[in-house]
RNA sequence: CGGGGCGUGGUGUAACGGCUAACAUUCCUGUUUUGGGAACAGGCGACUCAGGGUUCGAAUCCCUGCGCCCCGACCA
C-alpha cells in the first residue's frame, strides 16, 4: 500500500475527550473512528489489525475442531423467555427494538440461546456429538458507561465460541483444549508474557470460570497473581477458601490491575435443559447436552496490546497483528532516483507477499519519521541518497526505545528479504 | 444508575456581558527546502451543541434538553 493513496492521516493532537492510552494512539495514528462513546468504526488501518487478530483467532479455534457460523444479530425473544433471560432485571444491559408489527426483537449480546435454537435441528443422537462452534461477530452491550477507549464499548466485535458434549468428562476435556488454544492466541498476538490465567466466579453448574487477564494499569479488574505457578486469582473470588482449594499461599501472591481479554465457562446443563437440547445415548436415554462457552473481544484484545506495546513517541506492534509489517520510507531526492528505488525495492517485498506500507508522500523526513514512530509498523527500512551511494538500505526496529534512541542498521536489500521471509516463518511455526 | 466536570472551525486552545469570535495546527496556492513534525507569503474553514429566557447588547448570565469525559456502582 502506498500512503499516499491511504485512507487515513495522522495528528499530532488527541481528542481532548479521549483519555484512555489505547484510543489516543489509535485515533492519532488514524486506525480508528470515534463515532459515539464506546461506538468505534475501525478505519483501513484498524481494520486490517482486526482481522489479523482475527484470523490468529480462528487458526486456533479451527486446531481444535471448532467449526465458524455467523448468527444473527436480532434475537427472537421466545427463546431467550427460556432461559430467563429476556428480563431486563437478569441482562441489564440489553439494546431492545420492535418490529413493524410490534413485535420485539433484541440486540444479541451472546448467542447462547440463538446457537442452542439452531441445534434443535442438528442434535438427536449421541453419534452428533461432541462439536464445537463458533463465530466472530458484534456483539450490543448497553454498557451503564463506556470507557477505556475500544477496551469496552457498547458495540464491539467477539469471538464466542460454544462447544457441546455428551457427559462432563468429555466436556472438561475440550475445556482444556481450549485453554491452551487461548494461550497460543495471546502468545501469537504479543500478551504472552503478561497474560495469566486467573479463576474467577463461576456459576452454578461450576465453581470457577477461568479468565484470561492482561497486566496493564488500563485495565478494570484486580487479580491476585502467583508469578512462579504463573496463575491469578480475580478478587470477586479472593477468599482463604478458595486459596487452599487451590493450593495458593496468601504470601505469594501480589496485587495487580488487569484487563480481562478472554473468558472460558462450563455452562453444563444452564440452558440445553431449559431449550430442551437433548440427545438420545446408546442406551436409548434422552440426555441433556453439557456446554461451554469462550469468548475473547477482538477490539478489547487489539486496544490491550496497544496499552501494554507502545511506548512515547507511538505504538509498537509485534509482527502478527501489524496492519502491515514494513514501513518503506523513502526520503526523496531531486533526481528522484531515491522514489524510484524504492519503488521497486515496495515491488519486490510486495512480490514476495510481504506486507508493506510504502511512505511515497511528499513530505518531509522528519514529519515521515513521526508518523512512522505512532502508526508503529514492526519494520521500518529507509531509503535515501545517502543509502543508495552505499549500497543499502537503513533497517530499524520498531521496539521500544529509551527516549532519543534510535539504534539503526545498514544493510543490504537481499539480507532485508532474508530477514524478512525468516520472521514469516517463524510466524508459522510459533 | 448516583456524584462531579465540560461542550467555540477537522484537531488543540483563547476571547471583561460590548468592534467583523482570536491563535496554533490541519487543509489549499505559490516560492524555497529535504535525515526527526522546515521557512516565508497568500487563502479556505465556526451564525460558539440545541431550544428558550434575562439584557440596549450573550460564546460569556439563567432554565430545559442533548452530548462528551471522570469517580463510583454495574459488567449476566
């Protein structure tokens, strides 16, 4: 992409009504679009970070046999009667709205009763289980406050995936699975070293759910955290009999803020039993279906690694969630033989599926620099007189940095296509 | 939903109740310039959130509504 053509441009100056980290940066950098409080629209840049996110997302789900649907948004009411849940003192943040007819339809805000329904259909014999299914969709939350920029909104995009089995062994046993296909996740996305699993209340066919929290100031929860068995206790559930239940010792743990960017839950028979979702086993038994359901924000994840990977002068994305993972900047000379190189140097990485941004404006290097630091691209790789008289190509990554430090390299153009399709694999293998 | 704060060009700010609402930035034109947000010149852009009231006169004071932000509660 040459950033001449892109649709977007950066700031200097936030919103003064923005005051979290992560929507300062993104609406600088020009990735988001601040339509309403907790409303975001995501521009070319946000988006293409979004469905970075979200294809890790599916890569990990689809290992472990979850199959993708896409359900809809308008809710029958009958179904969600049910379960109870229409109720605006049981889900009070609901977005409801009616039909010409008058009937009333709602806003989903999980899909419980709406995949439940669809099975119905699906769902007979033992032979139809286990399965799992999921979806990434948006989701309505009529939050009381929006707040922490894109980290909750009132409308944002959810991965939920819901799995289905025949008895609690079986459905323990993809618990399990999915809890390592939510570490790879925030492993690949960058949060790996600061993300913990952390017990959490439950309900009533469980004890705990287990969420998955980020360490940042940002976020709203308070874990009490083990950093040796590398797992966290959320406060709601801090309490000596939980403790001992899992074997924590009070002295060990410390005090941390967290942002929740995903949660597991055993639902058990919550609402196959009252959706009557049954199976018949092979003793000719009808059954209730035993479930549970995973969710990670997609936004919320993306506004997270913005909070946690940025330092002063921008964002710091790693690698596999960067809109693109070069930034080709070419400082021009008269002769425009600097433009030309780099445009064939924007060629080749683009040739070799490399995604590269390509600053071909006419602007200036400081101005191009700045940006360069807040829109945060992994790689940046310059171009100029002075480089082509030798040679080279300027190489520098985007880590961050000590205030002023600015480590650069020089080195060749096919050394940078080595590098380059060597971070590719290492992507794939990881 | 309780408490507090705030609404002025795209963005950030200014303006005693009193001239044509100012400055910076962005944007446009031109000259010059090209390694960390350049300089100069010219220009576009706000009936000051909406509606009412007080006043000779309102961005400014008062009322109502709407919106935004913060703290708390809530987050199935």
């Amino acid at each position: 992409m040459k950033q001449s053509q892109l649709f977007s441009k950066t700031r200097k100056e936030a919103p003064k009504d923005e005051v979290s980290r992560n929507a300062q940066l993104l609406i600088r950098a020009g990735y988001i679009h601040k339509e309403m409080a907790g409303v975001y629209s995501y521009l070319p840049l946000g988006l293409r970070v979004l469905n970075k996110i979200g294809n890790i997302i599916r890569e990990e789900i689809n290992a472990i046999g979850g199959q993708e649907v896409f359900m809809t948004s308008l809710q029958d009411k009958a179904s969600w009667e049910k379960t109870g849940r229409w109720s605006d003192t049981v889900i009070d943040n609901w977005f409801k709205t009616e039909l010409k007819n008058g009937s009333e339809v709602g806003l989903a805000s999980t899909h419980e009763e709406a995949l439940v329904s669809i099975l119905k259909n699906y769902v007979q014999s033992f032979r139809d289980l286990p399965f799992s299914a999921y979806q990434i969709q948006t989701k309505f939350r009529n939050e009381a406050r929006a707040k922490s920029g894109i980290m909750r909104g009132r409308e944002f995009l959810m991965k939920d995936l819901y799995s289905f089995s025949r008895d609690i062994k079986e459905h323990d046993a993809f618990y399990e699975k999915a809890k390592l296909a939510y570490k790879r996740i925030y492993e690949r996305t960058g949060l790996g070293d600061r993300t913990f699993i952390t017990f959490a209340s439950g309900g009533s066919f469980s004890k705990y759910s287990h969420e998955f929290q980020t360490l940042t100031s940002a976020g709203e929860d308070v874990i009490y955290l083990d950093k040796k068995k590398g797992i966290a206790v959320n406060k709601e559930v801090f309490v000596d009999e939980v403790l001992n239940e899992l074997g924590i010792k009070r002295e060990n743990l410390v005090e941390e803020k967290a942002v929740e960017v995903g949660n597991i839950f055993s639902l058990g028979t919550k609402f196959s039993e009252p959706l009557e979702l049954k199976f018949v086993d092979e003793k000719g038994v009808k059954q209730n279906v035993i479930m549970g359901c995973y969710g990670i924000g997609l936004g919320r994840l993306m506004g997270a690694v913005v909070e946690v990977l940025s330092d002063a002068d921008g964002i710091v994305w790693p690698d596999a969630v960067a809109p693109f993972r070069v930034h080709l900047i070419a400082i021009a000379d008269k002769a425009g033989k600097v433009a030309e190189e780099a445009t064939k140097l924007y060629n080749a990485l683009t040739e070799k599926g490399i995604d590269v941004l390509y600053d071909d404006r006419d602007a200036r290097p400081g101005e191009k620099f700045a940006d360069s630091d807040l829109l945060g691209l992994p790689h940046r790789v310059v171009l100029s007189e002075k480089t082509l008289a030798e040679g080279v190509v300027e190489y520098k990554p985007r880590r961050a940095n000590a205030v002023g430090e600015r480590p650069v390299e020089k080195i060749t153009q096919a050394e940078l296509l080595a590098r380059l399709s060597r971070n590719t694999q290492n992507e794939k293998t990881c």
